[in-house]
C-alpha cells in the first residue's frame, strides 16, 4: 500500500467530468471494516455487483480502478456460473454518467440495477 506522503496532493477524479469524489488518502480509509460489510451480503450476484462498484469508489491505486474492479467481479462471477460484466460501447456514456451518480451518492441500488439490465453476459 501507498504511504500517506507519496499520495498527498492527488485529486481523485473521473474521466469526463470536473468533479473530484474522493480526496481521502488509503491511510485515513478502514478497507477491512468496509470490505467486512460486504462480504456479508450472502447472494453471491448481490455480493460481486457490490465488491464491483465499492472496489471502483473506494480508489485504493491511483490508476487502474475500475479495470481492476471488473477483473475481480468477473472471476468471482464466473466462480459461481453468473457470467461475466461487460460494459457495451452504445452504454459507456450511461454506465460513466451512473456510476458519478453512485460515486456522489453512495447508493448502489440503481447502479445495480442497471449492471443486471444491460452489463450482464451469459446469464440466462
């Protein structure tokens, strides 16, 4: 993990938008206790679509987030026969502009929702 002094002065920001959502640097952050609460949750789709959207908002590596965030979600899918998420280029604006949203918020259940409506692949 990062020290604290390396970090000091970097803005988290999102592709596309001004907006800075998280200038907590990983020291002041309780990762277990958070990851604790999620683990908690017992349905394992509920658990993954979870685990993806808080390992993309909770920015424990400068860069590489959210791909790191799909790779884990992906593996844990496939584990349990759920398929895997894939963002469809025609979604991206939606999915971005939705997880601000979620970023600002803290709310995942709509960000959920539309991971299962539209970035679900081999789910029957």
């Amino acid at each position: 993990m990062y020290r604290s002094a390396k970090l000091e002065g970097i803005a988290v920001t999102f592709a596309q938008t001004e907006d800075i959502f998280n200038n907590v640097l990983p020291s002041e952050v309780d990762y277990e206790e958070e990851l604790r609460q999620i683990k908690r949750l017992e349905n394992p789709l509920e658990y993954t679509l979870e685990l993806f959207l808080w390992l993309q908002k909770s920015q424990m590596f400068i860069d590489g987030n959210k791909r790191t965030a799909n790779l884990v979600a992906n593996h844990e899918l496939i584990q349990n026969g759920l398929g895997i998420i894939t963002i469809p280029v025609e979604l991206t604006g939606t999915y971005k502009q939705k997880l601000v949203e979620y970023y600002e918020t803290g709310n995942s259940a709509e960000m959920k929702k539309f991971l299962w409506e539209n970035c679900m692949d081999g789910v029957e």
